[in-house]
C-alpha cells in the first residue's frame, strides 16, 4: 500500500507571474508613431485603444499597454523599444 509523505501531500503549484510592459511619455515620439506601433506590435491592439494609451501616455507620464507572461512580455518591450518608444523596465503585475 502506497502512501503519502507530507512534502508530496503539500505540493502546491503556482502560477508564472504576469509582467507590465509600460511606454513612457518622451518629447520626440508623435501621437501617430505610438498609436501605430501599439496597433503593430501588441496583439489584439484595436485602434481604438491604441489611441487611448498614446493619449495616457502623454497625460498621464506612463501606460500600461500589455500584461502577461515574461516571454511575451520580453518580446513586445523589445520590438517597442526597437520602434524608439521609451519604455520603462518590465516588472511584474
């Protein structure tokens, strides 16, 4: 008969965490050139929205425009950054 020891019976599983991927406000980023790489490089990313996270952005100093697992979250700060968007570092949700 088979039983369990408490570290087996104890096993608890938890989730990766999600990370932000947050675009700055800077001086020389237009609203256009943001909203586009939003709509580009975030999936799912409607014009709509794209819109309202530029206009966050500039208001506000900062937007949150993904959350989610850090290898996506990896991906979208680079291909961001690559566009020139000034981006803060990933961190987690």
């Amino acid at each position: 008969m088979a039983t369990q020891t408490p570290e087996r019976a104890a096993t608890i599983r938890k989730p990766y965490p999600n990370y932000r991927v947050i675009v700055l406000n800077d001086d020389f980023n237009t609203f256009e050139h943001v909203a586009q790489c939003l709509m580009k490089y975030i999936p799912q990313m409607t014009e709509t929205l794209a819109w309202e996270l530029t206009h966050r952005v500039h208001y506000e100093g900062l937007a949150i425009v993904w959350e989610g697992p850090l290898e996506q979250a990896e991906l979208y700060h680079a291909q961001l950054k690559r566009a020139n968007l000034t981006m803060a570092p990933l961190e987690p949700a």
